[in-house]
C-alpha cells in the first residue's frame, strides 16, 4: 500500500466565468501520508478551503489529478465520488451543518443508514459516548451549546470510520476554551481512530499542533513545514 493517503499532481482550478473568473489553485502538488495531520493556513482567498473541497471531491477541478486512498477521483462519476466520499472522507465543517430536526443520534446515525450498514444507531451511540455525549444522544442541536454540536458533527464524521478526517475551521464559531476543547478532541481521536486528519484553520495554535503546517498564497503553496521531530526523522 502506498504511504500517500492523498496525492494531488499540478491541480488547477479556475471558478467562475469570463470576466468574473478567479484562477484558484494553480498547479498544486501535494502528498500526505496516511495518519498524518496537516494544517492548512492562508489569508482569506488564498485558496485553502478550496483545496480542501478538492480533497473531499466536493469541487472538481480543471485540470491535474486528484488521488484519495489509491482512488483517481477524476475518473469517477458523480454519484461513484459520493459513495466514495461516504466510505472514505469524513467531513467537520465550522457551522455544524446538523439536521435541526433530528437528534444527534439520528444526526450521526445518518451517513450510516445511507452505507445500509445495519448497526447504524448502535455504531452511532458508540461514537457519540467516545466524544463525551452519552447523555446528549436524544437532545436535538438547538439543545446542545455549539461545543456540544460541534461534538456531534465530529461523531458524524468518525462514525463510517473513514481514512481522512477534513476539518474546515472547526473551531470558527466557538469561543476560545470550547475551541480548545474541541481542539484537544480532534486531536485524541485522530490518534485512537487512525486516521488522517487535514484542517483549514486561522488558528496559528491548531495548525502548530499537526504534523505539518501547509501555507498557502495565491493559489500556490508557499510553504510546507514538517514538526521538529517529523523533519529530523525525515
């Protein structure tokens, strides 16, 4: 198996038409290795929450190639991307994105029942009682403070045990000690969950946590900075 989890070969990317259009990304190449975590950081517009769609299969780009997990992504049709999507990529965004009328068991329940696996309520009780909500499983999100939420959504995500964890500002709307709580937890389950973990953040303090911190500028990567003891063992 290759050590490459997710391979990105000279990725361009140009979003709108005309006179309106923006040349996003322009010939990104990127490997991460399974298991690593990676901080992705940039000025607003820069490109990094693009790039990060990119990796999830939620925006195709023009030209290049996209390989999740051995996959090439661009040879894949829509619905083969969701299914793959659903099996491999887990996905936290910064507003939660839960079903407001559904309860956090059901919210993480969901992208089980849509695999048809068919211990999808028990698998989510589980994940849910790993990220400290045992006692929350049946309260619906306008019940639960946004730390809280933002703690199902991470569930959500772990439930189908996917190989990459995508993270996309996920502690934007949080106040700076549930951030950092919710931080830690990202962190903690990374680790017990083995999977890959890639964040876009602002946040100078997470993107130090991870393996490595990516910089981005101008639809280009401007750095790639491995932790002092990644590089020493590079």
């Amino acid at each position: 198996m290759t050590k490459s989890v997710i391979a990105l070969d000279h990725i361009e990317l140009t979003l709108g038409s005309g006179a309106s259009s923006v040349h996003v990304l322009k010939g990104i190449s990127l490997n991460i290795n399974y298991g690593q975590s990676v901080g992705i950081v940039g000025p607003s517009g820069s490109g990094k929450s693009t790039l990060l769609m990119v990796l999830a299969g939620l925006e195709h780009v023009d030209s290049g190639s996209v390989q999740i997990a051995g996959e090439k992504l661009e040879s894949m049709s829509e619905d083969q991307i969701a299914a793959f999507r659903g099996r491999n990529i887990g996905i936290v965004f910064q507003s939660f994105h839960l079903i407001p009328n559904m309860t956090a068991l059901e919210n993480v329940a969901v992208p089980l029942e849509l695999a048809g696996n068919p211990d999808a309520f028990g698998i989510a009780e589980n994940v849910l009682a790993a990220v400290g909500l045992a006692d929350r499983i049946t309260h619906y999100p306008g019940e639960l403070s946004g730390g809280e939420q933002q703690r199902v959504a991470i569930a959500r995500a772990l439930a189908p045990s996917p190989k990459i964890l995508i993270a996309d500002e996920p502690t934007g709307n949080l106040d700076t000690a549930t951030g950092r709580q919710i931080t830690d937890l990202l962190f903690e389950k990374q680790k017990e969950f083995g999977v890959t973990l890639v964040l876009v953040t602002h946040d100078a303090t997470l993107a130090a946590r991870c393996d490595r911190e990516i910089r981005v500028r101008s639809g280009l990567i401007e750095a790639d900075e491995h932790a002092p003891e990644l590089a020493k063992s590079a």
